[in-house]
C-alpha cells in the first residue's frame, strides 16, 4: 500500500457517482417537477378534448351525411355539365372525382380516426414536449451558474468536462423519459378515443412502423432540444438570457433570414423541426433561378427529408455542446 | 512532504475593455503536512485567486503547484477526495434543504450517507437541516459550507475566511474546530484570513501575502520574533527610580502593570549597564515581540 493509500481518509466509502447525484439533483428541482407536471396536465387535457370532441356516427347519421354527400356532389356534377369553361376532353369518371364529396364532413361531430388523428396529434406533442424540455435544459443550465453550484461542484468533481457532460446526458436521459411517457399515453388515449368514438379501421400496412418512426424522431427532437437549452444557458451562464437569445432568434433572425438571405431556410430551426416531424419532410422554397431557354424562373425547392432535418439539427446542437465543454474547461472560474 | 508546495506561481486576470490585473506574481508557498497554516494578506493580495489556482478553478500562467506532491490541476481528480474546500462564499441550491444538499455531494463524492448527520451535528446546525438554504442566514450558510468540506474527513482542509458572517459566539466555535482539526494528527488545515487575531490564535505557520507574492513565511512564533518591536519589558526593584533614571537617559517609559516598556532600547546590554552604574539592578529584562498586526502592516505596508 503505497503512503497515499494510507493516509486517505475513511468517509470516502465507496465510488461516487455524479451521474447518480445529478439524477437526484434535478429530480429534486420543484421548477422541473412543475414543468413536468404541466406536461403531464398538457398530455391528459388534449387527450379529454380529443375525446369530447369526436363521436362515432350511428347507422342513421352516417345514411343523413351520405344522403347530404350524394345530393352535394350531384349538385356539382350539373353545374359543371353546364359549365362552357370545363376541360372538353375530361371524361365522365374524371368529373365524377373531381365532384366526389366525402361524407365525413356532414357529421355533426366527426369520428376519431386513428390513422390520422394519432399521428397528427403524436407529431404536435413531441413539439409541444420539445420546447418544454428546452425550457427544463435552460433553466437548469442557468440555475447552475445563478446558485454558482457548478463551480462549487468542481471541489467534488474536477473534471470539468465530465460534470458539463454528466448534467447533459441526464436532461437528455429525462427528455428520453418525457418523450417516451407522452407518446405512450397519447397512443393510449388515441386507442381507447377510437375504440369508443372512432374509426380503427382503414389503416395504411405500415401504420403502426410509420407511427413508430415518428416517435423516434419526435424523441430525437426532444432530447436535442434539452441538450440544446442546456449548452446554451452553459455559454450564456444565465436562464433569463438563455431564454431571449432563443426568443429573438425564433422571432426575429429566421424571419429575416427567410426574407432576405432565402437560400440559408434549409439551415433554419423551424424548417428543420418541420422536416424531422413530418412524414416523408418537407419541401422548402429558397429562391428562383433562370435556366437558359426559358424566359420564366423557376423556383428552387430544397427537399428537406427526415434524414436530413434530423442531422442538421443535431450537428447544429453538438456544435452547441462542444462549444460549451470547451468554453467551460477554459473558462477562469472566479 | 509538502501538502501544498507552490513555486513560481503567476496569473493576470484579463477582462474585456479592463486593464490586466496581475493577481500572483511570482508567488512560492510551502504547506507542510500536520496543523494550521495562515494564509493572510490584504485585500487583492491574491489569496482567494492562490486557493482557486490550487483547487483548478483558475488557471495558473506559470510556475508550478502540487498538492500532496502530485501536479494540479492535471492530477487533482486523484488527490480531491481527500480535499474538503470552502472558497469564499458557500454555494448551494438555495430551494434545497441544507440536509438534501449535502445529501447530493454526498452521492457525488462516494460517502456514507451517515456522514451528512455528523457533519451537521459538528457544525451545530443539524436542528435546521430541513429548512431550505434561501432562508439560512450567511452565518448558517457558512457552517453549512464547513460542513460540506468535512464531508470528506479531508486529510486537507482548504477554508477562505470561514468566520465570515459568524456571529462572535459562532467565530469562538469556529476557531476551536480548526484548532481541533489542526491536531488531529490527520489533517492540515489552510486558512485564509484577513482576521490576525484568528491567526494568532489558532495557527501554527503563516504565510503573508502582499501584491501577489510571498512577503513572510514560517512558524507564527518565528515570525513574530523576527520582527521585534525594539521596546524591553523590564522589571527594577525600584520602580519609581528606575523610571526617573531611564528617563533621564533619553528613553520614554510606559507603564505595562507591575512593569515598565522601555521603548526604542535596540541594545540591551547598553540600557542594563547603564542601570547597574547608577545602582538599579534589573529582577528582569524580556524584549517585546511584535503582534500580527504589527508584522502584516510592516510587511504590507507597501502594497496596494
């Protein structure tokens, strides 16, 4: 035993565990327990609504809705034989499409459809969800340097860069969490919506990998999200500026990026939050170009994929990340 | 070995449109293991900035610093368990209680959870463990900072000024647990204060600090005894006498009780033949060393 060894002390009992300690730390945080809770109250009350305001028709109101969409689309289906402008070379099945009206939309209170409507609301939680694990990175971020516990951590834990590292990975270990709740509740809740006031039927094959995707990337979203509000407060050492950095880039400089500067949208929060949420991305326009021989622009549409929306996010938050650890291992910490 | 050890130590703090601040220059400082060392110096002498360099939260520009002979910062995940630390002002979640806080380091560090009641007991604050920190008082808050650099039983215990905000009760206790960690046997503890009676009182060595560098440094009793005042405490059997006769040669004389303080007396031998030839014969002769006080202000009268 070397002369170090016996002269440690004896209170050091076994390994500490920052990670363990920060769990509880952020656990114990009543702000982060009121943000949660609010999710949770979020979650429940879009699902209630969701519930109210949906009914599965009976036999006699879907025949009153198909009775209203058959005397609809007649109704179409004659003023378009009178009509001198229509295309003469549309053929009769061409007309009876472009006239067919959908009998869903007579019914005084519309069905839950499961394969639209889980989705469609599983894509606005994971935003919604998203900018409140922003908020819960941020202000832990900045309640960290406000009560100057980070630096004060340092006496237990010197290693700079673990301690930054160790605070992130748990927001993003709670955002995964969070994630994960919310869309399993929403799936509940949409299940159950159907199966009393809705439509199960009618879903596409891979409805149900479809859906899975989504929650992945929906996760992706909110995890990048935590760490991102995280690393910012940790550059910027304060919540409240953390925060209207974040408002006035939102509000401010991607409005005025999408005004004057179009081709730098595809590189945009907004567009590229769209792209990672929606099915199959999205389409962005960045501008119009002249191609020889033909007197009129074209626009320039950039595809912004899943794939694509989701690296560009998350390079764009580890560059935030990285730019944190190196600021903070070389900041003077006084 | 050295707990501490610091050669050639130097930092300038650089702040955007501020002029350079050079806060150590040049700064060696030697800690030996066992008992309490002061660390004083005025304001801005570079105290709090040595403390910050040796526990990595500074980064030194040049020289070398070692705690417990390994380098730091580079090494200081190897030797910070058995470093307790209170810089300054504490710092906690103030929504937590004092108990949940220690609590988290406690996880952090490793240790019992047990531990948390001792401290808390020690630092005499183990009745308000619950309350939450924002409604401690800056005395409470301290003793809560003391306790969570115990939490360690550290083998070094690194306090900056720690009787801020006590009350004189609480500075009394303050000083005895120092002084009882400082004879331990185990621990050294490094104090850093601008309070000179509490370095008198309670350290063995000092370290005096003045525009970043290390002005004096040694055994506190040394240090005193280095630096005599040139006054005599003298004691005749005559007292009256003895005054009128010192008095008429040229030396002003003030009363210490049973005893006179014969000032400006830079050669006693001079004064005691002086007194012999006119008859007064001296029951005794002691010079006067010099307080703290007189040793910081004469060392660091210089500085900023």
């Amino acid at each position: 035993m070397s002369s170090r060894e016996v002269m440690r002390g004896e209170a050091v009992t076994g390994r500490g565990s920052l990670l363990r300690a920060e769990i509880l730390r952020l656990r114990s945080r009543r702000f982060v327990r009121l943000l949660l809770l609010l999710g949770l109250v979020g979650i429940i009350a879009v699902g209630v609504g969701e519930f109210v305001s949906h009914a599965r028709p009976d036999a006699e109101a879907v025949a009153l809705a198909k009775a209203q969409a058959a005397t609809q689309t007649q109704s179409c289906l004659d003023a378009t034989k009178n009509d001198t402008n229509r295309d003469p070379n549309a053929t009769p099945d061409q007309l009876a499409q472009m006239c067919q009206v959908d009998y869903q939309y007579f019914f005084a209170m519309t069905p839950f459809v499961l394969a639209d409507d889980l989705p469609g609301v599983a894509s606005a939680l994971a935003a919604g969800v998203a900018a409140l694990l922003f908020l819960v990175g941020t202000t832990s971020g900045g309640a960290d340097w406000a009560a100057k516990t980070m630096p004060a951590l340092l006496f237990w834990e010197p290693r700079r860069a673990k301690v930054l590292l160790t605070k992130l990975a748990v927001v993003a270990g709670l955002a995964v969490a969070a994630a994960a709740v919310t869309q399993l509740l929403w799936t509940a809740t949409a299940l159950a919506t159907a199966s009393l006031r809705g439509i199960s039927d009618g879903k596409p094959p891979d409805f149900w990998s479809q859906l899975l995707w989504l929650n992945l990337r929906g996760a992706l979203l909110v995890v990048l999200a935590g760490a991102g509000g995280y690393a910012l407060a940790s550059l910027i050492r304060n919540t409240g500026a953390a925060l209207g950095i974040a408002f006035v880039y939102l509000v401010v400089i991607e409005n005025l990026v999408r005004g004057f500067l179009r081709p730098l949208s595809p590189y945009l929060l907004a567009e590229n939050v769209a792209g990672l949420l929606r099915n199959n991305g999205i389409d962005v326009y960045t501008g119009q170009r002249f191609v020889p021989g033909d007197p009129n622009p074209q626009d320039i549409i950039i595809h912004l994929s899943n794939l694509r929306a989701g690296l560009t996010l998350t390079v764009g938050v580890i560059v935030f990340v990285l730019l944190a650890t190196a600021l903070f291992r070389r900041r003077d910490l006084t | 070995m050295p707990v501490i050890e610091v050669r050639g130590a130097a930092k300038t703090y650089r702040r955007w449109r501020k002029p350079a601040e050079k806060a150590i220059d040049g700064l060696d400082l030697v800690v030996e293991g066992g008992g309490v060392h002061g660390f004083l110096g005025p304001n801005g002498s570079g105290k709090t900035t040595t403390i910050r360099m040796l526990l990595g939260m500074v980064r030194a520009e040049a020289g070398e610093l070692r705690i417990f002979d390994r380098p730091v910062p580079s090494a200081l995940p190897d030797v910070i368990g058995d470093i307790g630390a209170l810089v300054e002002t504490p710092l906690f979640f103030p929504t937590f209680s004092g108990r949940r806080n220690l609590e988290l380091l406690a996880v952090t560090a490793g240790v019992d959870g047990a531990r948390v009641d001792e401290v808390l007991s020690t630092v005499g604050l183990l009745d308000r463990s619950s309350d939450n920190v924002k409604a401690y008082s800056l005395g409470m808050k301290q003793r809560l900072g003391i306790a969570a650099a115990l939490l360690k039983r550290p083998q070094l215990l690194i306090l900056d000024e720690p009787s801020n905000g006590l009350d004189p009760a609480g500075m009394v206790e303050m000083r005895e647990l120092i002084r009882g960690l400082g004879a331990d046997g185990r621990t050294t503890v490094f104090l850093s204060s601008h309070l000179l009676g509490e370095v008198e009182q309670v350290c063995d060595h000092v370290t005096i600090l003045a525009r970043g560098r290390c002005v004096v440094s040694g055994r506190v009793d040394e240090v005193l005894a280095s630096r005599q005042t040139g006054d005599l405490r003298i004691r005749l059997p005559d007292p009256e006498a003895g005054r009128v006769v010192l008095e008429q040669a040229g030396f002003t004389v003030t009363s210490m009780g049973d005893a006179w303080r014969v000032h400006g007396a830079d050669d006693p031998s001079a004064l005691t033949r002086m007194l012999a030839e006119r008859g007064h014969f001296l029951s005794e002769l002691a010079p006067i060393a010099a307080d703290l006080e007189t040793v910081f202000l004469d060392l660091t009268k210089d500085a900023p």
